[in-house]
C-alpha cells in the first residue's frame, strides 16, 4: 500500500471490466436512487398523508435536483426518505433496489447499515429489521454480491432507543448469525454523549456483534480519544484526527498505532463541508501514513454518488494506481464482518479479477 504516489493509471490496462470491489459503510435510507424514491412513492399511493399533496411536492423538487442538491437538500432528503420507507413491503423495496445498484457497479460484497424504525400501527422495529433481512437473504441467493447488516445506533434519539436497538441487534444476530453482524454508532455527531453508549456498544461486543463507530466528523479531541481507547473494529470518517484537521499528534499517534481502519466517505465529507476539497482531505495523511483506509459511499443516494466514482476520484486526487485500488479492496475484505470462508471467497474474486485485467 505504500505507492499511493505512483503514477496515476487508474484505467484498466488490458480489460474493460468493472473493478470488484467491497462497499462497508452504506446507510440504508441515504442510498436510495432517484428511481427507488418515485417507485416507493408510487408504492406509497397519495392515500399516505405523511408524504402526501404538497409535502410531496416538496420532496420531488429535492429528488429531482440530483447532483445539483444543495447541503440542506441533502438533509432535508433524510426524512423524505424515511417518509417513504415506512411500511415492511416499502423497506424490503429500497434493499433490494440498493443491493442491485451496488451490484451493477462492481460490488460483490456489501455492509448496509440502517436505524431500526416503528412506525405506529403499521412496522415495529423487529419488521424494519425483518424486511431488510428478507431481501438480504434473496439477494444472497440469487445475486452476485454478498450483503451483511450492520444494525444503527443514532445518537441523537437517546439512550432509551439505543437500548433497544443494540437489544434488537442482539436477538436477530442469535436468530441470523448469517446475516446481522454489527453496530453502527451514528447520527448527529454532536448530539449525545459518547460515554453513555460505550457499555451499551461493549455489551453488543461481548454478545458477537462488530462495531463499527462514526468518529471524528467534527473535532471533538476528548471523545475520539475514548473511541480509539475502546478499540471498535472499525471507525467511520475519522475526518479531524490530525492534527492539522481539528485532531491532536496524542490522537493521530494511537490511530497510526491502533490498526484500526477508516471508512473513508469523500464526496459525503465534501458536500457535508467537513473538507475543503478533495486534495485537502484526510485521505492524504491517512494514505502518507499507511493507515488502512477503506473507500465507501456514506449515502449515494443523498450525494449522489457511487463506489466507482469514490475510487476515481481517490485514485485521480492522490494518483493511485488501479493495482492499489485493487489491494485497498483486498484489505477491506480483511476488515470485513464475514467469516474467514467468505474472507477467502472474495480474495480469491478479487484475484482471480486482477489475473483477468492484467493488474497482478
Ligand atoms: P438509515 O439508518 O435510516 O438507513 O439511514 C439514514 C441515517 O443514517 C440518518 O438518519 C443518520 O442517522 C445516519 N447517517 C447517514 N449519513 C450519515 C453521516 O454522514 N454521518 C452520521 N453521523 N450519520 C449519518
């Protein structure tokens, strides 16, 4: 991993075909394309007065935006999404939509991450998990990619609610080990307070589940430090941990030290304003460092983006080869929520794609 400065050759030298890759920190409901929110709308009928008249207005003139959202746009999008995905048939909907798109784009293997929701009368939380299971388990079956959940804490809906959730996580990991297999601490990053949720994430810990906690979105030197010291299997952003980003050397010192990888969201950070550019991101020292770094999307439905796109814009940013590009995705397979079977089954993929495009 240490030619990150090689010369720039990103496209593929003999072969045309899409690069496999490994997409890990996905949220559900910011992945849903400008396609699946109308089918959903559709789906919904006007009959729902949640997303109905000119509420619906409203939520079209954002979706039909598209690259040209604004950051409150992005935002906004959030609940007209959740809007639309509030019945089970809806939520296995926006799986099965998103697992194909990532599939079109080369994916073949995929952690989505999504906040358990009830809604009164119509979906409890085990319904919200059940549905996207569904979908999960049909994709596996009859799809080229392998997709994994990663069940959501959002720190902003307290601590009652992170209960259940990691309560909920708990259950359907022991009913399907297959399938549930990690926490996400995410939401707001500056809402709530970090040592409240670290017992719950520890209990998920003990019980089997991963962890994989959003850290260091906005600078916060006191609870990234408690993140890095309680060691989750992975970190989400890790934007303002250098020093020069709003982080500190002590912190910068344990993360090159901890082993611990960074899903890196680039596009997400840019439209979210917390870089300033591309070249100016944490990408830079984390790749000057040798820090595992492990290039997602975040939402790519909310920015309007793809995996694909992700890599290209590293790889043109930081001139990193398409070998690289290849063994960035080999090492994200090592940081991954699967067995060691599945393990072997991507890198042997993964391989067997770098032999057919001359990238070995
Ligand atoms: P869902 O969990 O409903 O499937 O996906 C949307 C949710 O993911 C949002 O409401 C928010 O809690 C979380 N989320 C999505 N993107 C980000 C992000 O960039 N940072 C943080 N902290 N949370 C996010």
């Amino acid at each position: 991993m240490n030619e990150s400065k090689a010369i720039c050759c990103f496209l593929p030298s003999r072969s045309t075909e899409k690069m496999e890759m490994a997409e890990l920190h996905a949220h559900l409901n910011g992945s849903l394309s400008s396609r699946t929110l109308h089918a959903l709308r559709q789906l919904q009928n006007s009959s729902d007065s949640e997303a109905s008249g000119d509420s619906w207005k409203k939520c079209e003139a954002i979706i039909n935006h598209g690259n040209e959202r604004t950051l409150d746009e992005c935002f906004q999008l959030f609940s007209v999404v959740h809007s639309l995905t509030s019945t089970p048939t809806a939520v296995s909907k926006a799986t099965d939509d998103v697992i194909e798109e990532f599939e079109e784009d080369g994916v073949i293997y995929l952690e989505l991450r999504s906040t358990p929701r009830c809604i009164d009368g119509v979906m409890t939380k085990e319904q919200y998990v059940e549905a996207i299971v569904k979908s999960i388990r049909k994709a596996n079956i009859s799809r080229n990619i392998l997709t994994k959940l990663i069940v959501s804490v959002d720190r902003q809906r307290g601590l009652t609610e992170a209960e259940e959730n990691v309560l909920l996580a708990v259950d359907m990991h022991s009913k399907y080990p297959d399938i549930v297999v990690g926490i996400d601490l995410s939401g707001h990053p500056c809402k709530g307070n970090i040592e409240d949720f670290l017992p719950l994430l520890e209990n998920a810990r003990s019980s089997g589940l991963k962890l994989s906690l959003h850290c260091a979105e906005v600078p916060n030197v006191d609870e990234v430090e408690k993140i890095l010291k309680f060691e989750p299997h992975r970190i989400g952003h890790g934007t303002c941990i250098h020093p020069n980003f709003g982080g500190s050397e002590k912190l910068w010192n344990m993360l090159s030290k901890s082993g611990l990888a960074v899903e890196v969201c680039l596009t997400s950070n840019l439209k979210t304003k917390t870089i300033e550019g591309y070249e100016k991101s944490h990408l830079g020292p984390l790749l000057e460092q040798n820090i595992p770094v492990i290039l997602s999307t975040d939402d790519k439905g909310v920015f309007a983006t793809t995996l694909s796109e992700e890599c290209r814009i590293a790889a043109e940013t930081f001139s990193l080869t398409r070998m690289w590009m290849c063994e960035a995705m080999l090492q994200s397979v090592s940081y991954t929520f699967t067995t060691e079977d599945e393990k072997n089954k991507l890198v042997h993929s993964i391989h067997k794609f770098m032999n057919s495009s001359g990238c070995s």
